[in-house]
C-alpha cells in the first residue's frame, strides 16, 4: 500500500499543475508554484520518517536525547534539503511578486493571457 | 587545493559588492572586474592541472574524505571536476569576464548598478558551481542559484515592459521546469538514498528501477527546457532579447551550456551510464536502455535544429534572431551528445561527444561576440530593428567587421573555429546516420540566409537612423577584439585543439571505464 | 569490402530519392494552385480551375503544370512552414507549460516504455 502522505504529496503536484493550465491570474500562478514545491517538500520529508519498534522517531537535532533513551531517529538529510529548498522558493516567491507588480504596473492586468505583446 | 577559490572568489566578490559599492562610484566596476579576473586565473589554473594530470580532482567540503563516520557509504557534498567541468568553468570565467568588462561602457547610463554587478556575480557562481559539483542536490542548489540571478537580470531593466514580460514568462515556466527537475531528485533520494553522482550511479547500476527511469525522464524533461530544446525553445527567445546584452551574452554564450546541455550530458553519462568497467557491468547495467535515451536526445536535437534555424530567418529584430540561432546551435551541441549516447564505445560516439563540447565552447565564444556587436549597435544607435539598420559598416567599421567573423564563424566558413566543430558533428553523425547529417545540413542552410540577411543590412545604402552613429567607446570595443581574436587563432589550428583537449574531454566524460565513478570508489575501498 | 550485393544499395536509395522527388513534385503542384496577379485586377487561373475566367491567351496555362509551378510551390511551401512555426509562438504562458509538459510526457512515456 502507498502511505497517505505519498498520494497527497502527488496530488499537490498535480493541483499546481492544473493551476498553471487552467488560471490566469499572476497571483494564482505564484500560488501554484509554491503549492507544487510544497508538494515535493513533503515527498521529501515523508521519505525521512520511519517507525522504528513502535516507537516514534525524534528530531535529528536532539542528538543528545536520542542516545540516552535508546529513542531512534528521523533520516537529517531529507530535512537538510527540504530546509535549503524553502529558502530557494523563498527567493522565487519574492521574485515573482516583485515581476508581478511590476507587471502591473505596465499592463494594468494581472491576467496573464493579456501580457502577450512579445511573439512570432 | 586551488577548487574551493572558484566559488569562494565570486561568492565573496558578490555580497561584498553593496559594502564596497559605497567607499565610490568607479569603485565596484573595478572591483567587478578585478573579482571576476580573480576567477578566471582561478580557472585557468584547474583547468590547467586536470589538463596536464589527466586525473579526476576530488573534493570534500569539511572533510578530507566523502566517508561518513561509522558508515560506509559517502554522505557529504562532493566535488568533482573532471576535463569537462574544468574546460567549462574555463569557459565561463573568460566570458564572464569579458562581459564584466563590457559592462563597465554598456550599463554606464543605468541606475542600480551595484545590484546589476552583485547578480551578474551571482550568475557566473551558479554556472561554475554546476559545472564543478559531484553532489546532485548541490547540482540543484547552484541550479536554481544561476536561474534566479538570470530571472533577475532577465528584468533588470524593469522600466521597459520587454524586460517584465519576457521576465515573467521564463521566471514562471522555469520554476516549473526546476521543480520538476525537484521532483527527480526526490525519486532518486527515495528509492537510493544518497545523493552523490558517482555512488548514485553505482546504487542503480546494482539494482535498476523503474523509479530511475522516471527520475532521468523529469531530469531530461526538465533540462531540456532549460537549455531551450524545442517545443520548450519560446522562453529563450523572449527572454535573451528582452536582457541588457551583456547579460544577453552570458545567457545564450553560458546558461544555456552550464545549466542544461552540459547538465544533460553530465547525468546522462555520470549517472545512467557506468561505463565499460568489469565491477559495474556485473551487474545489469547500464541500468537504463542507452538507445531509448539517444534517441529521445537525437529526435529534440534535430526539431531544435530546425526550427530554430528556421525561425531565425524570418526575424526583424538583431537580438531575436540571434537568440533564435542559439537555438539552432544547441540542436547541433544535442545531436552530438545523442549520437555520442547511442554510439557508446565506438569511434563515432567518442568523435560526436567531442564535436558537441568543441561546440560548446565555440559557441560561447562567438554567441557572446555577436550579442555584444548588438548591445553595441544598440548602444550607440538605439534600436535593434533590422529594416533601420542598414548601411552600418561605413559609420562603425569595427563593429561590423567583429559581426563578420562572428557570423562566418556561427555558420561555419573554414578559417574560423564554428567549422571544425561542426564538420566533427557532421562527420560523426554521417558516420552513424546519413539521415542525421542530412538533417544537420539542412538546418545551416537556414542558418546562413538568416546571417546573410543581417550581413545585406550592415552593408546596405545608408538609413536616416544612423547618421550620428560613429564606433562606441574602448571598454565595448576591446571584449569584442579579444573575442574576435581568439575565434581566429582556435580556427587557424582546429585539429590541434580537437585531438589535444576536445577528444580527452569526450573520453573522460564518456568514461569508458567507468573513471567518473571509480575516483569516489576508491575512497569507500569496495570493487 | 565491395561486394556484389552492395550494389543493391545503391539502387535501394536511388528508388526512395524517387519516391521522394515525386511526392514533393505532387505536394509542390497542390501548394502552386491559386491566383496571381498580372495587373489591373485581373487574374489568370493557372490550374483551370475556373474555366470561365481564364483570361485568353493563357488558356495554355489550364491543366498543366511546369517547372515553375514546382518552384514557386516549393517557396510558397517553405513560407506557409515559417507562417505556421511564428503562428505557434503564441507568447501565451499556458502553451509554454503545456509544451513543458507535453516534453516531459514524451520523454517519460520513450523511456518507461522503452527503457
């Protein structure tokens, strides 16, 4: 069986997907990028968990905690990358809001099938 | 240990620009220019020494080996350089610098300047991280690195609507494409549980799923875009106009080398493909069927070829069209490393591989020539539509005579470097499928009308438009004579070039026995 | 090296170079049809296709088709491609990510199939 969090991890993928088919307003489209990198943040943290004995596994960094009560641990590089991955979609949320004002500023529209003056 | 200066010089040079910018106003161009210089010495000497030693350059961050304590298996970051990386990151370093240079006449009417110095920076760290990591996160972190900067620098220019749409456009799209790109890496990690290249290559060389296989089709996908493949090609023409033209000879001569082709390459062969080696053919491997994957390359090569070509044609825009050609010179860079794939281990594979890097390196330099000849027409006349433009070699000699090489050379005409690269990929893929090399011949066809087009143009009787235009100053003028002069002294000994670098480059990126991988091997002391 | 058989080969490429020439006559000749301009108003219907239109002295045009036809259809081809590749770049950015995704879908399908 896939655990729960596998399939909702997917679906957020696949809602940011239609997202960025099916809206057309900038603000949306900024939504649905984040939504589907939280999607893959949270394939990637589910993939640190396990459950060891039964007994719930604890932070990586309570490495002192861990070794006195026999407790194990969750996999650290999964957090590691997720945590490195939020600062990059930090950065491209403030980019992107920063290009929408922008935008609107020059068209007046936040419709994004309206900023199309560049083909052919 | 030279390697860590490579990323320490720019990264330090980057964020110290807004202290330095305010001791004055000439101050951090200098300091620009004397970063960027820093690095490309730095450059020079790895390549330089992987040249000469013909060995893989190992490096652990924080440690003296890639073995965790108590385990057995590599957990920290890694870099690796081999011939290929190094010749890349000596690429980069040169245009880098020179587009720097350029900068200093080229921006010299633009506000904000220490935030344009601090990205370019940033941009040229990213493409040289890429090009020297081992680690396939890290590969990721410098990735999206080198794309934020080049979405930044994309609309630098904010007060023109070009800059924001065009911006948009690609910043949006290719957030998608690294997410996807993500989104492999997260299989990969799932499914093997490390993230180091070259033990990543011996996990799925041991036992192959069909999660890899899913995994390198969202790398692959995801790639493409990024080095502006058809059908994902429409960004790149949108956005290397829309950028300043230094930044437009970064984007088109670099990003598009560092952070796709050069990446599809690097994961298709370090990671996919263990080589020839005795240890790793044991098992089932390769883990993913090599001529499905060629073939997906060689079938994107040749519609990007095409059409891109094709499309450069019909432009009135300089800076489109020669966007529009880069896409049509990384179909060829595509089809060198798809037959390269499919003809692994023979002569015509390794003569593909070291045609496509030969036009790598080509390109960046002649790419970077002819978008620094359009900042520079539009530098001094103020537009960049074709049908204003003509009679311009009367008025800016020098200009035009750097946009002759450079067009001779994109084409491929004997003399200058575009055409031993490109008479290699021709050779091999004729070689393999004269299908292929038809289909090649074919797309420069359309490449020379759509150079000859802008050729009639410069040469033209004169238009109203350019009366007052005389050549621009030195600082624009010089990066445009050392580019000219370094694409006729490589075109004057092509061969000499092409067995000396270009060929070890394709052996030790096509690893016959598998050096990528055993240079990490050694460490853990199995095989 | 050369034997006898090889020659076959010859004759192999040779008939698809025919087959090949003739089908782009046939498609040049299709793409030739259509009206021209000679002045004034008045056009010639070079294929007949229009029998009462045919303008006198070029009823010989009517029916027939000649090397110019195959000329000017090989341009008006090559243009119409160049017509249809711009018509493509919409400059929409929902094309641009369902060619993403469409590139993804095609790369992802060759390999779990083939791989």
């Amino acid at each position: 069986m896939i655990p729960l969090q596998f399939i909702t991890a997917f679906l957020m993928v696949f809602m940011g997907i239609y997202a960025f088919l099916y809206k057309r307003n900038l603000i949306k489209l900024i939504l649905a990028l984040n939504l589907i990198d939280a999607g893959i943040h949270l394939l990637l943290i589910s993939l640190g968990y396990r459950l060891e004995n039964g007994i719930l596994p604890t932070a990586p960094i309570y490495t002192g905690y861990e070794t006195l009560k026999g407790t194990p641990m969750v996999g650290p590089i999964p957090q590691a990358l997720v945590l490195t991955s939020i600062v990059i979609g930090v950065c491209v949320l403030s980019l992107a809001m920063a290009l929408t004002i922008n935008a609107y500023r020059h068209y007046g529209t936040l419709d994004v099938n309206k900023l199309r003056r560049l083909r052919g | 240990m030279t390697l860590p200066f490579l990323i320490i010089i720019p990264l330090f040079g980057a964020f110290s620009m807004p202290i330095v910018s305010l001791l004055g106003k000439k101050i951090k161009e200098y300091w620009a220019v004397i970063v960027s210089g820093a690095t490309l010495a730095v450059s020079a000497k790895i390549f330089y020494t992987v040249w000469k030693t013909n060995e893989i350059i190992l490096y652990t961050l924080g440690s003296d080996s890639p073995i965790g304590k108590g385990v057995k298996f590599p957990i920290r970051i890694v870099w690796e350089v081999d011939l290929f990386g190094a010749l890349l990151a000596l690429t980069i370093a040169f245009v880098g610098f020179l587009a720097v240079i350029y900068s200093l006449g080229y921006m010299k009417h633009d506000t904000g300047l220490e935030k344009y110095y601090t990205l370019i920076l940033i941009l040229e760290l990213g493409m040289l991280g890429i090009v020297i990591t081992g680690d396939i996160f890290n590969f990721y972190v410098f990735l999206e690195i080198m794309s934020i900067a080049s979405y930044a620098l994309v609309a630098f220019r904010n007060d023109t609507w070009e800059g924001i749409e065009a911006g948009i456009k690609y910043m949006f799209v290719g957030s998608l494409a690294s997410s996807f790109i993500l989104l492999g890496i997260a299989l990969l990690y799932g499914q093997y549980g490390t993230l180091t290249m070259s033990y990543l290559a011996i996990k799925i060389a041991e036992n192959p799923t069909l999660v890899a296989k899913i995994a390198l089709a969202f790398f692959i996908g995801g790639l493409l875009f990024k080095s502006g493949a058809v059908p994902v090609h429409m960004w790149l023409a949108d956005a290397h106009p829309a950028a300043p033209s230094s930044i437009s000879a970064m984007l088109s001569g670099l990003v598009i080398k560092a952070g796709g082709v050069y990446a599809v390459a690097r994961i298709v062969f370090g990671i996919f493909n263990p080589g020839l080696h005795a240890y790793l053919r044991a098992f089932n491997a390769p883990a993913v069927n090599m001529d499905v994957i060629g073939w997906v390359i060689v079938f994107f090569a040749c519609l990007t070829l095409l059409v891109g070509n094709a499309m450069a044609v019909v432009q009135t825009d300089m800076k489109r069209l020669f966007a529009f050609s880069s896409v049509g010179q990384i179909g060829y860079i595509l089809l060198g490393i798809g037959i390269g794939t499919l003809a692994y281990g023979t002569k015509a594979g390794e003569l593909a591989l070291a045609g496509a890097i030969y036009h790598i390196v080509n390109h960046a330099l002649i790419k970077a020539l002819l978008f620094l000849v359009a900042g520079a027409v539009i530098h001094q006349v103020g537009t960049k539509n074709l049908n204003e433009l003509s009679g311009l070699a009367k008025k800016m000699p020098l200009t035009t005579f750097s946009f002759v090489i450079g067009a001779a050379a994109i084409i491929g005409l004997p003399p200058l470097n575009g055409f031993a690269s490109k008479w290699i990929i021709y050779e091999s893929s004729a070689m393999y499928n004269p299908v292929l090399a038809a289909i090649a011949v074919v797309g420069t066809v359309f490449s020379l009308a759509a150079y000859t087009r802008v050729l009639f143009t410069f040469l033209g009787r004169e238009s109203d438009m350019i009366k007052e235009a005389k050549e621009p100053e030195k600082s624009m003028i010089i990066p445009m004579l050392i580019l000219v002069a370094v694409i006729i002294v490589m075109g004057l000994l092509p061969w000499q070039i092409s067995d000396k670098i270009m060929v070890p480059t394709a052996r030790m990126l096509e690893q016959l026995n598998g050096e990528y991988i055993m240079a990490l091997l050694k460490f853990i002391g199995g095989a | 090296m050369f034997g006898y058989w090889d020659a076959l080969y010859f004759l192999y490429a040779f008939l698809i170079g025919l087959i090949i020439s003739y089908l782009l006559m046939k498609w040049a000749e299709k793409v030739s049809m259509g009206t021209r301009r000679t002045g004034d108003g008045t056009k010639i219907y070079i294929s007949g296709e229009d029998q009462d239109k045919v303008i006198p002295h070029f009823e010989h045009l009517s029916g027939y088709f000649t090397g110019r036809h195959v000329m000017w259809g090989l341009i008006r081809g090559v243009h119409r491609m160049f017509l249809v590749f711009r018509r493509e770049h919409t400059g929409l950015l929902t094309d641009y990510v369902a060619y993403l995704l469409i590139t993804i879908a095609i790369v992802l399908g060759a390999l779990v199939i083939g791989g």
